[in-house]
C-alpha cells in the first residue's frame, strides 16, 4: 500500500480486498435474507476496514502523527457517500438509540441540507461547504460514531491548521494523508457495492443526507431493501 497521498488524486482498488469482502457479502446472505443479515453486511465491513487499518498502522511507523483529535470535526463539511448496507446500520443504530426529540433534529438537518444542495453541482456544493455541517454532527462530535461510514473513517489529516485553513475558505485543496487509510475504505466499499450488485440488491453508492432522508419516510426500509426492493432514491 501506498503511504502518502493528496486528496485530488484518485484512489485505487485493492482488488483482493475488494473480492475478500464481495465473498463476505455472499457467504452472510447464504444464511438467509432477513434483517440480521442486512444490517450484518456493514457491520462486518466496517469491523473488517477498522482491523486492517489498526494492524497496518501498527505494523508500520507512520513518519508525521495524525492531527485529527475528539472534537475536530473539519472534514465533517464534506459530502459523503456510502453504500447502502451502511446506511442501514446507520438508520437502524438512529432508530434504536435515539430519542424522538434527536430524531428529529436529524432530520431537520436533512431537511437544510437537501434544500441548500438541491439542484446544484458537486463544484457548488463544495464551494459551500462551511455551511453544510454533515446531519449526524453535534456540538463537533459524530452522533453516530460507531457506524460512521466508511469513508469517514478513511478521512484524516496531519495539519489541523490547514484542515481549519480550508473549510474557512470553502476550499477543497490537497491535504497530505496517509493513503493506506483511504485504499482499505474505498477497496471494502467496492467490495460491499459488488456483493450486494451480485446478489440482485440496490447497490449503487448513495448522498448520506439523502440515504437518511430516504430510510426514515418509508415503512420497513431494512427488510424491503434486503427483499431485493429499490429503497433509496438518486
């Protein structure tokens, strides 16, 4: 794996992680398809991305320590995407966890969100970032950090003032990072979407405000979507 990176610069697919985790896809439905074995899918990915982070940054010494603390929460401006069983667990960990009240400030944060982004190009909303605080963040901290996606936990820096630099500005310049983390995330996601595609589920990477705004206005979203059902919209 790669060490260093930039953010402009593309990522590439480990592709026997990739196939690794397609095959975990496969072998979790062939116990069934039901509720358990849907929001098992990201649960096990996201377990899995969380080892092989941690075993390679303990196998290998990283030359600049990671700048990102509890509380700095710069790269929660970025738009996210993720897969479908991702969304799920996060839906089902909102619906299980937290209060009607915190429910619906959630969605009132879809709501803005959806609102102020509607109709506009990924180069707009970038340009507009400061002011598109992900719906899942409160007072600087993930709301549901435990099943946070992905690619929130490939997000990180080694220059806080430069993360803090650019969200001030709306910029989306190139930060150094550590490529490993993004490679694992990216490679585990691909994996997830080509299992799921495999087995004839909506598969296609989704907007997390939109993933939320889609799981809470429809009745029995997890077992529909586990029925082979198109749950999320565009």
């Amino acid at each position: 794996m790669k060490l260093f990176g930039k953010q402009q610069h593309l990522y590439f697919i480990n592709e026997e992680l990739s196939d690794r985790v397609k095959a975990l896809v496969a072998g979790t439905l062939s116990c069934g398809r039901n509720e358990a074995a849907a929001l098992a899918l990201a649960s096990q990915a996201l377990s899995l991305a969380d080892q092989l982070i941690n075993y390679f940054e303990s196998a290998n010494h990283l030359p600049h320590p990671i700048a990102c603390r509890e509380g700095c929460s710069f790269c929660c401006y970025n738009r996210v995407e993720l897969t479908p069983p991702e969304a799920l667990r996060i839906g089902h960990h909102i619906a299980e966890n937290f209060s009607e009240a915190e429910k619906a400030t959630v969605l009132a944060a879809v709501g803005r969100n959806l609102a102020l982004t509607e109709g506009k190009t990924p180069a707009a909303i970038a340009a507009r970032r400061a002011e598109l605080p992900c719906p899942l963040l409160r007072a600087h901290r993930c709301s549901v950090y435990p099943v946070r996606p992905l690619m929130c936990r490939a997000m990180h820096a080694l220059d806080r003032e430069r993360c803090a630099a650019e969200l001030s500005a709306s910029s989306l310049a190139g930060s150094q990072y550590y490529a490993h983390r993004h490679e694992i995330a990216i490679s585990v996601a691909a994996g997830l979407r080509e299992g799921c595609r495999a087995a004839g589920l909506q598969s296609e990477a989704l907007n997390l405000a939109q993933a939320l705004h889609d799981f809470f206005t429809q009745e029995n979203p997890v077992e529909r979507w586990i029925m082979g059902e198109e749950v999320f919209g565009p």
